[in-house]
C-alpha cells in the first residue's frame, strides 16, 4: 500500500527539515572555527554521557513529574472556577478583572513570592507551575462554556432537560473541545516555565541540567543537549494533547469536521 501525500507531508517533509536543519548547524561550528559551541555529534555524545551515568533518564523524569503536579492542581482548581464562572455571569464579573489582572503577570516575577512561601524546595517550582497554567486554564474554561450556541441550549430545554442534566448532557460535551484547546495551551505554558522554576533552588530536572552545566565547567554540549530535550519532550506532549482534541467523543460539538 503506498503511503498517502499526508503521510508524506506529515512524515517525510519534517524529516528531511531537521536533517537540513543539523547540516546547517555542523556547518556553521565547522566554518566558525569555534570551540565554545559544540557540532551535533558532540551534543549527541553528551546525551549518551549523561544516559550512561544514570542521570538522564532521571532529570527527565523530575522534570515532567513538576510540570504535571502543577497542571493537574491547576485543573482542579481553574477547570470548575472557569466552568462556574461561565455559568454564573455575577461571579464573572467579580472575578474576571482579577484573572485579567494577574494572568499577564510573567511566572517569573512570582518567583521571590514562591521563595517566601515555600522556600527554596521543590514545592515552590510545583507552585510556579501551578500559577503559570491556572489563569489561562480559568479563562479557557470560562469561554468555553460561554462559546456553547444558544440552539443547543434550548433543544435540551425543548426536551425537558432540567439544568443538572443539561450542565452534563448539552453544555460540557459541547464545551469540551474548546477547553481541550485551552488545556492544551495552558499545559504547553507549564512545560515552558519548568525550565526557569527549576533554576531557582532545585537540584534535579532539564532546568537544572543547563545551569549546572554552565556553571560547571561551561560544558556547552550538555546546554544544548538539555535544550534540545526540553523542545523535543514539549513537542511530544503537544502532539499528545492534540490527539486527545481529535479524538471522535469530543467533536460532536464542532459545526463541520476539520
């Protein structure tokens, strides 16, 4: 059977990007001359290093248990808050301005607040984590039910749908696409703050891994290396959550198949 172009598309084209993409780079450390950033074979050989020494597949590790900590308490908290903010307008409108005021707020200028709180420990990277995916998680969750067409509501009324049933059969399942689309940006918001939360005290995870390896030693490989995992780990988690968007339970509310 022979592959299909959106296989090809999907496959082959981002393939052969990345191969050009390390072309290009062990070009231009050849032609520079320099000695300071390292080719992709050194970067490669300081994968295995770390892998060899037992330390890799552990700062991974570390690393994503911190971000889905985080998340997941950020959910529990902002999906019901934007749920019932979408469902009440009063409580909206009290607390609306407060989200919109905090949510721009960079997570990083909440890290001296996290020192205080939890000091310089690992609950405090989880609380970095925590405060950088609950307010775009809140407002998502907010829209999301907000974005519910009115039609489907007053078929669910036609049919005699008292408000807990149409909560559970009309406006979440209709919701749940868009608020998957939030969960998704608010997840990829976490994995991102990760790497500057774990730079604050800890002494594990992909963050740690570039600092202390710049610090000690100025080994440069492994600063690409940590790099390089962290955009690869997000990317797979992306993928992840946009196949969970795509999955055929979740789509009955968009108005034609994409």
């Amino acid at each position: 059977m022979r592959p299909s172009r959106k296989t090809l598309e999907t496959l082959l084209l981002p393939t052969l990007t990345g191969l050009l993409l390390l072309l290009l780079w062990h070009g231009a450390v050849r032609l520079s001359k320099t000695t300071t950033f390292p080719t992709p074979w050194q970067v490669l050989r300081g994968m295995e290093e770390l892998a060899s020494q037992g330390r890799l597949t552990g700062y991974i590790r570390d690393s994503i248990h911190r971000v889905v900590t985080g998340y997941l308490l950020a959910v529990a908290v902002g999906l019901p808050a934007g749920l019932f903010m979408g469902l009440h307008a009063p409580t909206a409108r009290v607390l609306g301005p407060v989200i919109q005021l905090l949510r721009p707020i960079s997570p990083l200028a909440w890290i001296p607040v996290s020192i205080i709180l939890f000091g310089v420990a690992n609950t405090a990277t989880v609380f970095l984590i925590f405060l950088a995916s609950l307010f775009p998680l809140t407002l998502a969750a907010m829209n999301a039910v907000r974005s519910v067409p009115a039609i489907y509501l007053r078929a669910g009324q036609n049919f005699g749908l008292g408000r807990v049933a149409l909560l559970r059969r009309v406006i979440l399942p209709a919701a749940l696409p868009y608020a998957l689309t939030g969960l998704r940006l608010s997840f990829g918001i976490a994995w991102l703050v990760v790497v500057a939360a774990e730079m604050i005290g800890v002494d594990s995870g992909l963050g740690y891994l570039i600092i202390d390896a710049r610090n000690a030693g100025k080994r440069y490989d492994l600063v690409v290396a940590g790099i390089l995992l962290i955009g690869s780990i997000g990317l797979g988690l992306d993928v992840l959550m946009r196949r969970l968007e795509r999955a055929r339970s979740v789509r009955w509310a968009y108005h034609r198949e994409t």
